[in-house]
C-alpha cells in the first residue's frame, strides 16, 4: 500500500507541469486582496504570444498604456534582457476622481503581448501592477512560465477575442484633423455614418499632459477640445508639427490614429462659443420666472408689489436691488455647490439638492411659515437687533427683501427651461473660473425683471390704489405659499412613506386651523375652508395612480437602447422626478394626450425610464454623456435617428408625434 501511494505522488508530480502548461496560474499578493494576475503563453510562428489576464474587485481599476493625469502603467521587468516585448491594448475607459481624469479598465480584462527574441524555454519576470480605489496599491507578481508545455486549448481563443478589443487603424472615421492652439488641442473628426456616444483616448506628447476632451457632435461632425498643460501644470510646450497619437470609440467599434498638429485654429472661437453660451444663461434665467415651478415666487414679488405703494421711489429700487442682489448671491452659491460636488467626484445636476431629505424638510417648514405670515398670523423676525420682518405688511427692511430673491431661487431650482439645460451642461463641464460666469448669468437673467422695477419704481404704483383688496389678495397669495408647501411634503414620500407624509400635512393643517380660528376673522375663515378643501383634495389625488392606462415603461440603461436599435425598434426616453413641476406639466399636458399615448404605445417603440427623484450616479453619467444635466430629459432614436433627437425640456404633442415619425424606418 505505501509503495501504491508513493507511485501515484511520484506520477502526480511528474504530470503537474503539464497541467498547468505554459501558465503561471492565478497569482495573488498578501497585501493586494483587490486583484489577482494570471500569464499564459503559446508560440505563434516566430514569436510567443502572452495572454496577461486582470481580475479586480468591483470599485477597483487598474491603468492603460498612458494613464492620463494619475496612475502607473502595467509594466514587466524580463529576465532576459535581450528579450522585446510588444503590448497590444484593449480600448480603455475614462475615470474621473477629484478633478483628476485617468485612462484605464475596471473589473476583468486580458492584455495580449508579442515576444520576439527569446532565448531558452523559459519566460520570467516581474508584474508590477497599479490598482486603485480611494487608495492606489503598487504591486509586484513575480512569475515564471516553462514554454516546453502545451498551451491549453482555449488560448487561442482567448488571445483572439483579447485582439478583437484591441483599437483598430482605420474603418471608423473618414477624416480626421487636429490643431494645436494656446494649450488646447483641437479636433475635428468626420463620420459619413454618424457619432452615437463617441469617447477619446489620448497619448501624451513629450513634456506635454493631455485632459479631459469636451466632446461636441453636430450630425456626422465630431469637434472635440483637449486641454493641454505641461507635466507640472502650467503652460503647455508648443506641440505644432508633433504627433499626436489617440484613439477614438463609438458604438463598440475604437480606431487607433496619428496625426501632425497644425497651427490654425479649427473650431470656433472659445470666447465667442462662450459668449453664445452666456447669452443663453441670460434667457434661461429669464425664462426660469414664468415656470410653472415658480409660482410661489410670483406670489412674492405680487405681495412686495402691492406693499410698496406708499414708500418712495428710492426705497422701492433699493428693496428690488436687494431682492436681485439675493437671487445673483444664491446663484454664485449654487456654483460653490457644484465646484464642490465637481472635485469630490460626484454627479452634478440640476435642482440635485431635492434629492436630500434634509432640504425638503427645510423647504416645508420655510414655506409654511412664509404662509402663516401672509396670513398675517406670524411676524417672523431675525435674531438680531435688526428685527426685519419677513414677507410681512410693512417691511422695509433690505435683508428680509434679500432673503425673498434667495428664496426666490431655491423654489426655482426643479424645473428646466429652454436654454437654461444649454448653458448649465456646459458650465458643469467647463473650466471652473466660467462655470462661476456662467452661473452669475443665470442669475442676473433671473432677477431681470426685479432690476426692471428697481430701474423703473414707478412700475409698483400701477396697482390700484391700497384697500381691502390688498387683505384679500394676501389670503390668496398664502394659500398658494401653502400648496407649495404641501408640494414640498409630498417629495417626502419616498424617504418617510406615504402614511408619515398624511400625517404630518394633517398636523400642519389642525395647526393653521387653530390659528386661524383664534383669529377669528371672516375673511381668514374663508381662506380656512378653500385650504381645507385643497388639502382634502391633494390627499385623494395622492391615492390615485398617476396613469390611467399604464404604459409599458422599462428602466432605463444604454444596454436597452442599444437592443432596441439591434431590432430595428423606435426608443422614446423619459428621465424624469417627482421634484420637477416641469416633468409633471408634461406627463399630463403631453404624455397623457390620447394622440402621443396611442403613438407611444406602438408596437416596435421600447419606452424607457429613468427617476431622479433620488441620487443615482447612473442616470447623472447618463445625462452627462448626452450634454444635459437637469430634468425633464427626452429623447427619441430610432432606425432613421441613430443617434437620438433630444426633444425641448417643454414637451408638445407635435414635437413627439412627429420625431417619433420620423424616426420610424422608411
């Protein structure tokens, strides 16, 4: 029996290398639990191919051939100093961390190489592997490879799907320019069939550091902008008449290229794109007061209108500048915002600060004190000396009308409005010194009409003169602050649910009713059973479902459009939240329109759905990638619309009938 055993010990270790063949097995480090590696070899005519397989842990990547502006490379320290060695690489994928743009892979990927000039029959050397997370992990894997064994059987294989990732030299642009001005490099790339989501991958000059590109695709144009810098940040070397290596992707297909900088100029003047864009933040800050979503606000401005009656003129310019000066300040606030979210890496977006709780609650109990003081029950006062008086009668002081134009905004922020999505996707993907431009634009655009009156006073003294009215007017004025409020409550539903919701809109109500009651008036009696019954009916509306006749809405993701484009299908796209008023003017002035549900509802149309009420760093990228980053998002591909048609963020029922016709195969 114990010879038995030693026999079959005996012919195990003999068969053991041919097991394992030409493979170094998967290779793990005690100190890198995030990754292991994997070496396989086979000789192909004169050369010996080697498979370097990567597995990394979900949240972990590792780094491409040039890292971009962080990060190490692969590398392998040979054994054989006579060896040469060719790395082929697998299109990579853009990160994005601190402000900090990197090139790389995450999760799984295989790294074919060629070796020529090989001596002997063994392959050794030393891995050396940069993975990262919130932590970078240099790590060593030393291996060696015995090219005396069969390679295994599924090698080939792999070695050639590991190639068919790898960029290719031609088929996917037709022509392909770029220049080099004032450290930005200029490209202009021409595609007869079109770009769907074209991505670039760059290759540093010498003494040069390539950025992050800010990609433009006008039909079969693509014209992209790279920001240049030399290796410590300053100004770039001059690159006219270097080559510049890159690879462009789209739609599953990346092309490795080379190309001689020029020294002209090949798009459009920055200052005058930026001008372009700065005149658009001025008309969607405009446009932004006559939203739906800025309701509330009117009441304000109507309120401060018909209490400026008996002051002068100078007190009415110097309140409206006050009001503009807190609009512009609360702007300039947002943009300290989303600098911040920028360089922690986090998803930007429009009207993001609905998805917080915390603001909620902050909104619900601002409006409904801003209620109670229209109905003259509540004088708020700051803790001061100043002892300013709030949205009240006879406030005269600069910062409670500073704090409306603040407040004025933050109400603003859910909706989207015609040209406001422009000029906001640009300044969140542009450098941070015309990002804060751009959102003091905004600003200045929405507090235009109050410069208006603080350049014309007399615009408040054409109301009719002050009397009873103005009592009642206040009464209607805080029944629309307070269906704001219960709005606000109702965004609550998905963190607190729906029953905490109704009972904290029934406690706000029995707390008003008391109020009013000790009051006494007739007239606020009145105001009482209007807001009883819009409450009543806000609860029942609640209960009921949002459709009548539900439409087959799926999630969305770019894995669904691209099946429904392989089958020849129309996508209609909804990016939707139920903090945006705009979102909701077009579910039921559009898409519950007979007409535009009977098109959607076709048979080769695929509607997809993506809800942003809460933070979901898939549909920001998503929005993102398609130059948009507020809500409503619409959007429509099909066979003749490759590459999508995004719709106006105010939907018409002749928009989306005819695009969808459109898109439809001839």
């Amino acid at each position: 029996m114990t010879i038995f055993i030693r026999s079959l010990l005996l012919l195990l270790a003999v068969s053991l290398p041919a097991v394992h063949a030409a493979d170094s097995g998967w290779l793990r480090d005690a100190q890198n639990s995030h990754a292991e590696v994997r070496l396989r070899s086979a000789p192909h005519n004169n050369t010996q191919q080697v498979l370097l397989d990567i597995r990394l842990q979900s949240g972990w990547k590792t780094y491409w051939r040039t890292p971009g502006e962080g990060g190490v490379a692969p590398t392998i320290r040979w054994q054989q100093s006579t060896l040469q060695s060719r790395w082929y690489w697998p299109t990579p994928a853009r990160f994005d961390v601190s402000g900090l743009t990197t090139q790389g892979y995450h999760g799984d990927v295989s790294l074919p190489l060629a070796i020529s000039n090989l001596q002997g029959n063994r392959l050794a050397g030393t891995l050396t592997l940069s993975t990262c997370s919130n932590v970078c992990i240099l790590t060593d894997y030393a291996f060696s490879l015995d090219l005396t064994q069969p390679a295994q059987r599924a090698f080939a294989t792999d070695y050639a799907r590991a190639m068919g990732q790898v960029p290719v030299s031609s088929g996917l642009t037709d022509k392909l320019q770029a220049h080099y001005v004032a450290n930005e490099v200029q490209i202009r790339a021409e595609r007869q069939a079109g770009w769907q989501q074209p991505e670039l991958f760059f290759d540093n000059p010498a003494g040069a550091m390539m950025g992050k590109p800010i990609i433009n695709v006008d039909g079969t144009v693509l014209e992209a902008r790279v920001p240049v810098s030399d290796e410590w940040g300053d100004n770039a070397p001059e690159l006219v008449g270097e080559i510049v290596s890159l690879v462009i992707a789209d739609g599953g297909i990346a092309q490795q290229s080379e190309t001689i900088l020029g020294q002209h100029a090949l798009l459009s003047s920055d200052s005058t794109h930026f001008l372009v864009i700065a005149l658009m933040a001025l008309l969607g800050g405009l446009i932004l007061n006559l939203m739906p979503c800025v309701l509330p606000v009117l009441a304000i401005k109507l309120s401060g209108l018909v209490q400026q009656q008996s002051q002068s003129r100078a007190q009415t310019r110097k309140q409206f500048l006050a009001s503009s000066a807190g609009i512009i300040a609360s702007f300039l606030l947002l943009a300290l915002l989303m600098t911040g979210l920028r360089l922690s890496g986090q998803a930007l977006g429009w009207g993001i600060q609905f998805q917080s709780p915390g603001f909620l609650i902050f909104m619900v109990l601002v409006t409904f004190l801003f209620s109670a003081s229209l109905f003259d029950l509540l004088h708020l006062r700051l803790p001061s000396s100043l002892n300013t008086r709030l949205a009240t009668h006879g406030n005269n002081g600069l910062l409670g009308h500073f704090t409306q134009g603040a407040f004025a905004t933050l109400l603003a922020t859910p909706c989207s409005a015609p040209f406001l999505g422009t000029a906001l996707a640009y300044a969140l993907t542009a450098p941070l010194p015309q990002l804060w431009l751009l959102f003091f634009f905004l600003g200045v655009g929405m507090s235009l009409p109050w410069l208006a009156v603080a350049a014309l006073p007399g615009v408040a003294r054409c109301l009719p003169r002050p009397g009873r009215w103005m009592v009642h007017l206040r009464s209607v004025l805080a029944l629309m602050m307070l269906m704001a409020c219960f709005w606000l409550l109702s965004l609550l539903m998905g963190h607190w649910g729906r029953n905490a919701v109704m009972l904290t809109a029934a406690g706000l109500m029995l707390l008003l009713v008391g109020w009013l009651i000790k009051c006494g008036a007739l007239h606020k009696a009145i105001a009482l059973f209007f807001t009883v019954t819009l409450a009543a009916a806000w609860l029942l509306i609640t209960r009921v479902p949002s459709e009548r006749d539900a439409l087959n809405w799926q999630p969305l993701s770019e894995e669904a459009i691209a099946a429904a484009q392989a089958n020849h299908q129309r996508v209609f796209i909804d990016v939707t939240a139920d903090w945006c008023i705009t979102c909701k003017v077009n579910k039921s002035r559009v898409l519950s329109d007979a007409e535009v549900r009977d098109a959607l509802s076709a048979e080769d149309i695929v509607l997809l759905r993506g809800d942003w009420t809460h933070a979901d760093p898939l549909i920001g990228q998503f929005l993102q990638r398609r130059g948009s980053v507020a809500v409503p998002f619409n959007q429509i591909y099909g066979p003749a619309l490759p590459q999508g048609h995004i719709l106006s963020p105010l939907l018409s029922r002749d928009a989306v009938i005819s695009t969808l016709k459109n898109a439809k195969e001839e």
